[in-house]
C-alpha cells in the first residue's frame, strides 16, 4: 500500500482588527468572489513563514504570531490532494496595500456573510471565527459535498 501522494500546500489567512477582517476580492483566474487573502506554499518553505510571505505580498502588512486553526481540503480530479492551511492573525504592522492579485479592504466580521463570497465561505468563518471545526473537507465522490469536522 502507497502512503504517499502528490499534495499543492497552499494558505490563507483572516487578520483581524478588533471587529473588522483583512478582504481580497480577487483578479484574473482566481477571481470568483470576496476571500481572504492567501497563496502557495513554496518547496521546502515552512508553513507559517509562507502565510507571513503571502500576507506581506498580497496585503503590505507584516503579520505577527499566525495562529493555525484549520484546514480546507479535497481531492482534485487527478487524486492530487488541495490542501489549504488556515491561519488568524491579529498582530500586524505596515500600511495596506492591494496587489496584482487582488483588491484588499477591511470588513466588518458581521457583514462578511452578507456580500458576494467565494464558495463555502460560511463554512470556513465556522473554522475561522467561531472554532467550531478545524476540517473542511470537500468531497469529489459525493459531487462535492462540504464536511466540516
């Protein structure tokens, strides 16, 4: 039996400033809906530096202390494994700044869920926001069928 498989590792992160969040509405072939901000993991970078890297790309901000608490996840049609790290962070400094990738903004937590959001992105505030959960885990078998745990 293989116990290894080709994974993509890749990050996002909500920031936090008291009761607002860090938003990217993103551009060209991510575009889609408003998310928070995010990207891949390179080879052989750590986990945390590369959700400070992104973060310090994509926004202008420096993050500080990035906690980890979940994971997006699902298999793509090639049995690769997506993996998305999920990461908050309410330690920050620099100024704001969009990218190429998209436009950043802050957000009200409490209007998030009232706007034009990616896909399970109700889901991923209960990992996020709430802590309910620490998986969500998308399932191809089951045309795509959302599973928190």
């Amino acid at each position: 039996m293989e116990r290894t498989e080709r994974v993509i590792l890749t990050n996002m992160c909500m920031i936090r400033d008291g009761s607002r969040v860090l938003v990217e509405e993103k551009i060209g072939p991510y575009a889609g809906g408003i998310t928070f901000p995010g990207g891949h993991v390179e080879e052989h970078e750590p986990i945390v530096d590369s959700v400070i890297r992104e973060m310090k790309e994509e926004t202008g901000l420096t993050i500080e202390h990035p906690q980890l608490c979940g994971v997006k996840e699902w298999i793509n049609e090639d049995d690769s494994r997506y993996v998305v790290f999920l990461f908050r962070a309410e330690r920050f400094s620099g100024e704001l700044v969009s990218s190429e990738e998209g436009r950043v903004f802050w957000m009200e937590l409490k209007d998030v869920l009232q706007s034009h959001w990616i896909w399970h992105m109700d889901k991923l505030l209960r990992i996020f926001a709430d802590g309910d959960f620490a998986e969500l885990f998308l399932d191809r078998a089951d045309d795509w069928k959302p599973r928190l745990k």
